[in-house]
C-alpha cells in the first residue's frame, strides 16, 4: 500500500511541474517573438523603408499583445 502511495505522489509531483515549467516556456516563446519583431523593425528603420517599418511595427504589437496575454495566464495560474 505504501508504494502505491509513494508512486502516486511521485507521478502527482511530477505532472505539477510539468505543467508549471510548460507555462513559463510558453512566456518565454512569446518573449523571443516580442525580441525578433523588435529586431526586425530595428533593421527596417536602418533601411528607411517606411512601408516595411509600418508592417514590422503592427507585428511588434501584436508581438507584445500576445506576451502580455501570456504573461498575465501564468500570473492567473500561479495564483491558483
């Protein structure tokens, strides 16, 4: 009964952190994405090219959008 028990929790702690490191990847994904669309418009305002700073500044927002929605789930959940 006792290594039941004790396989359970393990399998229990296990799956726990499983699912909080999966969270903050999930961040951190959308952080690399925030950094690249920095870089990318960084090198559109190098080149002078306006229409193609206006498309890398909408990615960037959406970019940043979507970190801010991640990061705010992984707030939530830590709360949990």
């Amino acid at each position: 009964m006792k290594t039941k028990q004790y396989v359970l929790g393990l399998a229990l702690a296990f799956m726990a952190t499983t699912s909080f490191v999966a969270c903050d990847s999930k961040k951190e994904n959308k952080a690399e994405e925030v950094q690249e669309a920095k870089e990318d418009l960084n090198e559109s305002r190098a080149e002078g090219d306006t229409s193609d700073i206006r498309d890398d500044k909408a990615d960037l927002d959406s970019a940043n959008k979507e970190y801010n929605e991640a990061a705010k789930e992984a707030r939530k959940d830590s709360l949990k």
